[in-house]
C-alpha cells in the first residue's frame, strides 16, 4: 500500500509501506525527515506524531488504545483532534492511498 507523507512545507512523498508494518517505520525506511520513532514503536516516545489527512479519518479511527491516548498528551507540537501516533497505524490494505502530515519537529 502507498502512503504519502506531507512534511511541514507541504512537500509531499509518496511511498510503498509493506502490509503489517506500520505508518512510523514507512517513514523510517524511506528516509523521510519530521517522524523520529525514537522509542522503535514501543509507545513510550511521542516522537512520531502525525496528524491524519482530514479525508482518511473516518478510515483510520482515533487513537489506538488508552496508552496512545495518554502519550498523545506529550507530543511536542500542537495536538490536534486528526493526532496519531504513526508507529500505530498498522498498514492495512484498507489504508492504501493514506495520507499523513507531519508536523514541525518531535521535540
Ligand atoms: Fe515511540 Fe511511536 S515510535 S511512540
């Protein structure tokens, strides 16, 4: 499934993302800046903050569990309702097309 990540200056990339890996290690893996991962996916960094593109919402749902909920709290800029943690978004063919926007900095 392809994802298209829009950066802070509205530069889109667009990428292939293997079914079952998730939206934060796209990223990773293609090299693209404004999603950090630090913790790996071990939901304990907030560093891969990415905000849902108003017409894939309804698709992806709101936060994946209690803990992203909770971690969404500390992301590091302005957490808005379209807020996801990206290493919890798992690739899905439903999600194929998905876009994300990344925001200024993860810290
Ligand atoms: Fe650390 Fe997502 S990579 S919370």
């Amino acid at each position: 499934p392809q994802v298209t990540y829009v950066d802070h200056d509205g530069h889109e990339t667009r990428v292939d993302v293997p079914l079952g890996e998730n939206v934060m290690r796209g990223a990773l893996y293609s090299g693209i800046e404004g999603i950090v991962g630090e913790c790996g996916g071990g939901l304990s960094c907030a560093t891969c903050h990415c905000y849902i593109d108003e017409d894939w919402i309804d698709t992806t749902g709101g936060p994946s569990s209690d803990a992203e909920a909770e971690l969404l709290e500390q992301v590091a800029t302005k957490l808005r309702p379209t807020s996801r943690l990206s290493c919890q978004i798992e690739i899905t063919p439903a999600l194929d097309g998905l876009v994300v926007h990344l925001p200024e900095t993860q810290f």
